[in-house]
C-alpha cells in the first residue's frame, strides 16, 4: 500500500458512511484508496460485505490506506493528529473500480420489503449461526436473458443500513470477475464470489 494516506479535508465527505460503519460494528475497518481523481472509501461489513462510496477529489494523490472506523470518524470531525494506520490487517483486494456488467435493475421499495421480512426473521433467530446463515441466503435472483445472478440477503441489508438506498430509487445488480455489486444512488455494497463469473456480451458499466 501507498506510504501517502491522504488529507484529512479529502475525507470529511465520508463521515455519513464511516459513522455507520462503525455504528454497525466498532470494529469495523475503512480502507481509503485515491487515484485518477476519484476517492474510494470501503467499510468490510460484518458477513463478508464490503460498503463503498466514491467521491470525486481533482489532484488527489495515489494512496490506499486502512484504518479503524471509530479512529477515522474522530479524526474527521476533530482533527488532530493522524490515527494509527490498520494497513496490515487488510490485505485481500478490492473490488474492481471497472469492468462491471450489469444483469438487472430493482426498484428500491423490493429491495426495502426482503429487508424488511429478513430483519423479522433475524429478530427469532435463536442462535448466531442461524442469524448468518439467513444472511447469506439467497433472497433475490437477478436475470438477463439466460444468466442468473443470486444476491444474498446481506448484501441487500447492507444498502439499507449504510443509507446508499434513497425512497423511491433503484439498485443495481452487477457483476465481474470473482464479485457481486448491488448499486444504489449513495453507494454500492460489495460480495467477493466463489469464483470468477465467465460473463461476457453484456455492456459494461463503471461506478
């Protein structure tokens, strides 16, 4: 990773998604990677989720830099000195900035109502096992023409707890190599596959 871990004015923008973040585990890690302009801020969610936004930030420097959420969050509303960098403890690749294929659009108030029931169901979960293995199960299927993309339950819940899906708006369900992205207006949540899709003849579409 980069030894340049960027300005602290470049990341007040993501105070709304690191607050989350760490509101939905403190020890949530945010990885920060600028290049070509834009920023990206990506929070590894519990169940393998990754949450992302993208800001534009002209003449920003190359740099990829983790740290702590709750560091991150009192650094950017106080100030001070630079908290301590968790490079180390994030060392698996990010998704893809380019090169995503897209299999369907989802009007939001779909993606608000499995939320809604897989919430209830995780509320009588009697156990932490069976808590995630209803995260991980499949509650929508997306389709275009002969492909069939399946998109677990946390990948949705993740959009809705980030605040990236607005009333009235609509995700998107793309694909690329090794990865499932579900879009929204405010930001994307992020699922590394099994293996690479294999998917070809679809137009490519870039966050």
């Amino acid at each position: 990773m980069s030894d340049d871990a960027g300005d602290h004015d470049q990341f007040v923008d993501f105070a709304p998604l690191v607050e989350r973040a760490a509101a939905i585990d403190v020890a949530t890690l945010v990885r920060l990677s600028g290049q070509d302009g834009r920023i990206g801020a990506y929070a590894r969610l519990p169940y393998d989720v990754i949450a992302s936004a993208t800001i534009e930030a002209a003449g920003c420097g190359r740099f990829d830099t983790t740290f702590l959420a709750a560091d991150l969050l009192r650094w950017i509303d106080d100030g001070g000195p630079r908290p301590p960098r968790q490079d180390v403890r994030w060392l698996s690749p990010l998704p893809p900035r380019d090169g995503w294929l897209r299999v369907e659009t989802v009007p939001g108030a779909v993606v608000r109502e499995l939320v809604s029931s897989g919430a209830s169901l995780a509320r009588a979960a009697p156990t932490t096992v069976a808590h995630k293995s209803l995260l991980g199960s499949v509650v929508l299927t997306a389709s275009s023409g002969q492909r069939r993309v399946d998109v677990p339950l946390a990948a949705l819940s993740a959009l809705t707890k980030m605040g990236f899906l607005p009333r009235d708006s609509y995700a998107a369900i793309d694909v690329a190599p090794g990865w499932l992205r579900v879009a929204a207006t405010y930001g994307s949540s992020y699922l590394a596959t099994a293996s690479a899709l294999g998917i070809t003849a679809v137009t490519p579409v870039n966050r």
